[in-house]
C-alpha cells in the first residue's frame, strides 16, 4: 500500500528480488486502474453536462470561459471554441426591459461576492446576432477543497417564446424595451419643446412689467404676476417629468454610495429653505449601499424638500433620518418629520403623479415629487411607504438592499 501511495516506479531499473518485482506490478496495475476510473468518470462528468437541457457556460477565476455546453452554444450563438479563453461579457450580454440597463454577468457577481447570483425578472439575453431572448439564470462561485475561489458557473435556459395562452413573452419583452427608448426620446424632445415658449412668455412678461409697470392698475399687475407664477410651474413640471422619465429609461451605473455624505450635500442645498424656515435635520447613523449616486442624491432631496415644505405654521420643522438592517440584506431608513401629516387613507394617492393632498394656494408643487421617489426605489429593488396622522408628522419608511446582488430576496421587515 505505501508503494501504490509513492509510485517508485523506477525500481525495474535497478536490482530487485522476487518481492520487489511483485510489488513493482501490483503498483502499475493500481495506478491504470485508477487512470482509467478518473477517464471514466471524466467522461461521464462531461457527458452530463452536454445532456442537461439548460445552457451552462463555465468560467475561470478571471471570469474567462472555459467551457460552454451545446444547448448554451445553440441560444448565444458562440461555439464553444470560439468563446474559450474570451471574457463572458464579451459572449453573454443581459439587459432589463424594465430599466433598459445592462446588467452584469451573474458570474461576474459570483466571483467578486463569493455567493450564488440570481438575475431579475424582466431579463433578456443580446445574442450574437442580436436577438432578445427572455431568460431565467443563476450564477454560482466555483470552490476547491480549501474553500477558495476557482471559477464559475452560469446555468440558464429561455423562456418560450409563447406560452400555451397565447402569450408572446419575447414579442412583449422586445415592444417594451422599444416603447422605453421611445418614451425617454420624446420626454428629452417634449422638454425642450415646451421649454422654448415658456422661456418667450418669461421675457416677454417681464418686458410688459418693465415697460408698462407704471401705467398699470393693481389688477393688471396681478395678471402679470399670475403669469409669471404659472410659466414658472409649468416648468417646474416639465422638469420633473423629465426627471421621471430619467430614473427608468436611463442606463444607470450602481456604485458603493455612502447615504450620510449624500444626505449632507442635500442638506448643504437645502440651507436657504432650512434659514427660512428655522428647520433643521437630525442624521442618525446611515449605511454604504450599492446605488446610482444622482438617483440617491434626487431620492433625499424630494423627501427632505417635501418634510420642509407641509410644515406646521409657527412651528419649526424637524426632520430626523435614520437606518436599521434588516436580515435580508436590505437596510430600512426612515425619514421623520413633525409636520401636518396626512390621513392614512390618503397613503394610496400619495405616490400617484399629479395627485396632491393639499391646496396649491397654501402649499407650491407639482405632484410627482413623492412618485419619482417611488420610482427610484423601485429601480434600486426597494420598496417606499409612510406612515402619518393630521397634525402628527409623516414618515417615510425606505427599504433599499445593500448589495445589488441581494436585491431579488426581497426586504424582510419581520427582522
């Protein structure tokens, strides 16, 4: 057995006994079998893996491939030769309909997390010739004996292309990524449209208050004023809309974002309204997420400038933010404030655009404030809500996952 474990396979070569000779055989024969178990196995191995009817696509330690199977050369469009040695992302291209961004390879997150990745619904896979084939896939990391890292593997298969219903998913998934790039094409185009003669209907009532200011009555300086104040919120609304169009259509980058540096530089915007009105805000403790930074930044402002603005005349208003995790990999900010507060069933009209639960007269906006904030977190693969009593402040209760990688588990907020 010690012979067999060193393999002194040059004993022939010098003076043996009968002994010797014997155990010089015994160790060929064990060492043939063995190599033969290993091809068998090895053969079977890879016969396994061509036979599964999901694509799987394998890679190195530097997300390269090493290996596709027939069914995920058939969907990609890449054989298995020409993809070997390539980066994935040059052979596996995936992009959300709903966001119309790419995402990243699950193998990618897998190698860099060092957990099991899964993708969003709302997936298609780009192949080689440019096809939109909706898709389900999962990435796992590649582990040795010693727990270390050594590749990993993509495993995925297509939707079909219609189901027994009539559907046609890819037709569908195809329209809605068009209807997406349309819609963010118009809202650019529309913005500056609208833009172009409201900025004409400015100058030119401000020429008539210049021109015509001493000879008019107090009710043609009204007029003046009222057309002033409109032209200015209807401005007000084509940014927004604009702004609501964005957090969707946009191909957005997700980055490490420190949310307590973000609430600050809003803060830092906001101190005029806060000089104005005595507030301050109160930062608890607040997490690093992954987000896309102009998104987070626009997601507090809305929130900050909503509590500063439905205050309590003759109070001060106090608006104070803070975190919890929650086990599932998500973190629950709340943003507090002591203002006027809402009727709770009132809290479905909330987040709608255009709807606004108080007068304009006593209170300026254009309604989609609280409906991009919805949006973004949406985007981000959180959740937004509130809660709220008439004259007892509102707060807002965000769910955001600290990791894109996390976001399909979904906020557990039992923790």
């Amino acid at each position: 057995e010690r012979a067999k474990r060193s393999q002194p396979y040059g004993y022939l070569l010098k003076p043996f006994e009968d002994r010797e000779l014997h155990t010089c055989i015994e160790m060929a024969l064990y060492k043939h079998s063995r190599e033969k178990k290993e091809k068998k196995t090895q053969t079977w191995l890879a016969s396994l893996v061509h036979s599964i009817g999901n694509c799987v696509i394998a890679t190195d330690a530097e997300d390269k491939v090493i290996f596709l199977n027939p069914t995920a050369e058939s969907l990609i469009g890449w054989s298995d030769h020409e993809a070997s040695g390539k980066p994935i992302s040059e052979i596996f291209n995936i992009l959300n309909t709903q966001t119309g961004e790419t995402l990243e390879c699950p193998t990618t997150v897998a190698l860099r997390e060092g957990i099991e990745q899964r993708l969003p619904t709302h997936t298609v896979l780009i192949t080689r010739d440019n096809k939109q084939i909706p898709i389900i896939d999962c990435g796992s990391p590649i582990k040795d004996a010693n727990g270390n890292i050594i590749g990993a593997v993509l495993s995925f298969h297509d939707f079909p292309a219609s189901s027994s219903n009539g559907v046609d998913y890819q037709s569908i998934a195809s329209e809605l990524l068009r209807t997406n790039q349309a819609l963010a094409e118009f809202a650019s185009i529309a913005s500056h449209d609208l833009k172009e003669p409201l900025r004409k209907i400015q100058a030119f009532t401000e020429r008539l208050r210049q021109n015509l200011g001493p000879s008019l009555d107090a009710q043609g300086k009204e007029y003046l004023d009222r057309m002033k104040q409109a032209s200015l919120r209807m401005q007000k609304l084509i940014d927004n809309i604009l702004e609501f169009t964005r957090v969707t259509t946009q191909n957005q980058i997700f980055e490490p974002i420190n949310l307590e540096a973000v609430v600050h530089e809003v803060i830092h915007d906001l101190q005029n309204r806060l000089e104005e009105t005595q507030g301050r805000v109160e930062i608890m403790s607040l997490p690093t997420l992954e987000a896309e930074p102009t998104q987070m930044r626009q997601l507090f402002q809305n929130l900050l400038s909503n509590s500063l603005k439905f205050y309590k005349k003759g109070i001060p208003p106090i608006v104070i933010i803070s975190s919890r995790p929650l086990e599932s990999g998500y973190w629950e900010i709340r943003v507090k404030d002591n203002g006027i507060g809402f009727e709770p069933r009132e809290l479905d009209r909330l987040f709608q655009p255009f709807e606004r639960l108080h007068n304009r007269t006593e209170y300026e906006g254009t309604g989609i404030g609280l409906t991009i904030c919805q949006k973004i977190a949406t985007h981000h693969g959180g959740t937004i809500t509130a809660e709220s009593a008439p004259r007892k402040g509102t707060t807002f209760i965000l769910t955001l996952p600290e990791r894109q990688a996390f976001r399909d588990r979904g906020p557990d907020v039992s923790s």
